[in-house]
C-alpha cells in the first residue's frame, strides 16, 4: 500500500471482514475444547521434602557446616534426577516410561536459606504420582550413603494422592485458543485486503488513473425490482430507471 491506513480504516476493515474475525476466533476456542476436555491427558502433582545434613547427630554444627550443605544441594539434585536412582525406581514400581520420561516428569525446587528441598512428581494419576515421589525419595536416602557417605537423610514430608490435576489448565487454554484464533482472523482479513485490486472509491480513478469520473450507477436488488410496481401502459418486461446517472 502506498499510503498510511488510518484508524478509521482499520475499523472499516473490521467491520468489513468481521465474519472471518469471529469466525477464526470461534474455531481456535473450539479446537482447545476439544483438545482440553478429550486430548489432552490430565496431570497430577505429588511432592515429598528431604532435608539432608552432613553433620552427625551429636556434633556441633558449625555456619561453616550449614552452607556446605546449602551447595550441595545442586549435588543432590543430579543424583536423584541420574541413572542410578531413576532406574532403580522404574524397576521397584514397574514404570512403564523410559529414563528420559521419568526425569522430565520431575521437578526439584530449593530456596537459597534453607536445606530443605522438595521433590515435585508429575504423574497420569494422583496415586502414581505420589508413589514415585515417595519411592524416589527412599531410593535416595539409600544410595547418597552408598556415593557420598551420609547417613543424615530425614523425610520430612510424604508424597500424598492429590485429586486435583496440575494440567491442562482449562482457563488458560481456552484464552489462548481465542486469542490465537481472534489474531489468525485479523491477520487473513489484512492478507485479503492488500489482495483486493478492486477501485474502492472515485478518489483513486482521478489521483491515481488520471481519468475523469463520469458518474455513478447505483446496483439495482432483485428485492427492490420486485416491490417495483410496473405503471399501467408500459410493457411488461420493461422497466423505468430506478436512478439516474450522475453526468
């Protein structure tokens, strides 16, 4: 386009194409329906919280002590999410998902002041989940004495069923089925208008062409040819000019 669209214009242009707007917008919250209530598989959250120490019981536990263990955690982490715990607890609950599944269903959150840190489990169904958060936590409590020698590994919490899903988030998607939808209408209303080569106004014939405007010739519907009444003495099958030629 040669020239700046005005706000006038991009209203005009809405209300021109607003059929494809809603009707695009209409179809991204359809499609998410769909998929939130008959695709998409729900999820459920269990989590357990560890606390692991390195100072034995009965020894004084020094400021030097408690960030050591702080910087451990990170260590802690790669652990429970590496092989040698994963697969023992894939083999301990029969787990029917690989290694790189498992570790992706898992989430491990810490603060920066405490030793205490949590394990976030994502599972098919509230029992499972809990009981492979449960079991990742025990299987960890085993095999950091076996790597690291700590025997100091207290579970502080338990992983429980929790019957309310984590995902899909109903709400959120349906926004963003809309809102994807409501932008793929505007953006096909821009495309069909930069397609249209059709004279839009006589403005553009005498700027743009050099040609004089001769007049209008106004579109006759077959609505209003029909509530024409035909005047007595003139042919059937002839009619007078509804509106004349502006010269």
């Amino acid at each position: 386009m040669d020239k700046d669209i005005t706000l006038i214009e991009v209203l005009q242009l809405f209300k021109k194409r607003l059929k494809i707007i809603v009707g695009a917008s209409l179809i991204g919250l359809l499609f998410m329906i769909v998929y939130s209530f008959m695709l998409a598989v729900p999820q459920y959250s269990s989590t357990t919280q560890l606390l692991v120490n390195r100072s034995q019981l009965g020894e004084d536990i020094r400021e030097s002590d408690i960030y050591t263990n702080l910087q451990l955690i990170n260590t802690y982490r790669d652990i429970i999410q590496s092989p040698i715990v994963l697969d023992e607890v894939q083999d301990n609950l029969d787990l029917n998902m690989g290694y790189t599944e498992l570790s992706e269903r898992i989430e491990i959150s810490t603060t920066d002041t405490s030793q205490v840190f949590s394990i976030h489990v994502r599972a098919d169904s509230p029992n499972q989940a809990a009981s492979i958060a449960n079991n990742i936590a025990e299987t960890f409590r085993i095999k950091i004495n076996e790597i690291m020698n700590v025997q100091n590994v207290t579970i502080i919490s338990q992983g429980i069923p929790n019957t309310d899903p984590v995902s899909p988030n109903i709400m959120l998607n349906l926004t963003l089925g809309f809102m994807l939808g409501l932008f793929a209408g505007l953006g096909l209303s821009f495309l069909l208008e930069l397609m249209d080569n059709t004279i839009k106004s006589d403005q553009y014939i005498s700027d743009q062409l050099g040609w004089s405007n001769l007049g209008q010739i106004n579109e006759v519907t077959s609505r209003e040819m029909k509530q024409f009444k035909q005047p007595s003495g003139i042919e059937q099958g002839t009619y007078p000019p509804r509106v004349k030629s502006r010269i």
